[in-house]
C-alpha cells in the first residue's frame, strides 16, 4: 500500500543567498528521498508555506503524511488546508529532507572560492 510517492511528504525550507540577498528554499522530498517540489522565495511565512504546499499539490497529489519541522506557520498551513491530523513533527523525523540539501550546500561552499583572488 505504501507503494506511490504520495504516501509521505518531508517538507522543509533552507537560507540561500542569491545575488547577494537571502532567499528561503522551499523543498518537498518524498519517502524515497527524491525532490518533488522546490520553490525560492523571499519570505518565510505562512503565506509563502502554503503557496508552496498548494503549488507542490497541485502537481502530485495530496501527500498521506507529512513531516516537517517543529515551526509554527507549518502548523497554522497544514489547518488551513485540512492536513493537520496526517502532519507529523519530531526530532529526526525530517532527516530526508534534510540530507536532500547537501549538494546545494556543497555546490554552495564550492562557489565561495572563486570569490578569492588567491584561488
């Protein structure tokens, strides 16, 4: 039954500079780890949350569960749309999402040395 990529959503957003200014990456993961839905956006607010989550289900579907992090306009998005019941927050639980960031910062960290004249 746990077969298609609706079954869990890992939800989580992360700073990223662009031009010069700080944006928030939105990402949703699935089970599997694969990125279904990623967004940039200035804000990170409830608001920007929950465009993302509509935009992101509009495409796959509705998700059976969703992790995400411990922050409160998670919370207040998934009352708005109706998922409040299936979302799920805890210590270690969105480590999915998390580690799907990895490349972005290391090809973040790579990029930062050809600011150096020295390199």
């Amino acid at each position: 039954m746990r077969a298609y990529s609706n079954w869990q959503w890992n939800l989580v957003e992360v700073f990223a500079k662009s031009n010069g200014e700080r944006h928030y990456l939105w990402r949703a993961v699935d089970h599997e780890g694969e990125v279904l839905e990623s967004c940039l956006t200035k804000r990170r607010d409830r608001k920007a949350a929950l465009k993302f989550i509509r935009k992101s289900m509009k495409r796959h579907g509705n998700p059976k569960v969703s992790v995400t992090d411990k922050l409160r306009f998670y919370c207040a998005e998934m009352k708005v749309i109706g998922n409040a019941p299936r979302q799920e927050t805890g210590r270690w639980l969105n480590n999915r999402a998390e580690n799907s960031h990895l490349p972005f910062r290391r090809r973040e960290r790579a990029m930062l040395r050809f600011r150096q004249m020295r390199s």
